[in-house]
C-alpha cells in the first residue's frame, strides 16, 4: 500500500523505534503514546483489519499475541499487568488501516476504556 505509514515503516521508509521483528511482524513504540508502554505490533503484510485476516491466516494472530506479551515482558509491564487492543473500522477508533494491536502498560488501566 504505497500511502499506508505502517507499510512506509515496513518497508524502512519511516524511522521507527522498533523493539522487536520478525519474518512475520514488527512492533514499535507509539509516537503518541498513551501510557508510559505504549508498543504498536503489526504484520509485515498489510491487512486493513481484523475483517481482512482469513481462515489460513488465523496463526499470524496468534503470533501476534504470543509476541507481545514478549514484548510486555522486555518493557517490564508482564507481571504488574498490560492491555492489549485492537480496533477494528471507523467507528472503534481506528485511524490507520492497517491491523494493529497496541500493547499499553506502566500505569493504572480504566474500565470501560472508552
């Protein structure tokens, strides 16, 4: 996707400050961060959402998953907790369509979170 930012950080086009990568995804802390971790984890392909992953591509989530609480874990949020979100279309909140998950920890969560 020639406009999409997180492909342009894919691709290297974009500087990001990456804390981990795959064959299959990167992570990168958020450059608006909205706690003190605040990691963003994305595949390498571009998937607009949630609703673009298919069938065959359902281990790519999991992944996803097991790596962040890697991540979780080397930003020293593991054990006094973390949350992890995904949103999906216009309406949750999503701005940049390119499925993503944000890893956020290092301060109290609120319930319901918005």
């Amino acid at each position: 996707m020639d406009e999409c930012i997180f492909c342009k950080i894919v691709n290297k086009e974009i500087p990001a400050k990456v804390v981990y990568e795959d064959d299959k995804i990167i992570a990168f802390d958020d450059i608006n961060p909205q706690a003190p971790v605040h990691v963003l984890l994305i595949p390498k392909e571009h998937y607009t959402s949630l609703n673009d992953i298919s069938e065959e591509n359902k281990d790519l989530l999991g992944h996803i998953l097991f790596k962040a609480r890697q991540v979780a874990q080397e930003k020293g949020v593991k054990e006094s907790g973390y949350r992890i979100v995904l949103n999906t279309a216009r309406d949750s909140g999503q701005d940049v369509f390119h499925i993503h998950f944000h890893v956020l920890g290092g301060r109290r969560m609120t319930w319901p979170p918005g």
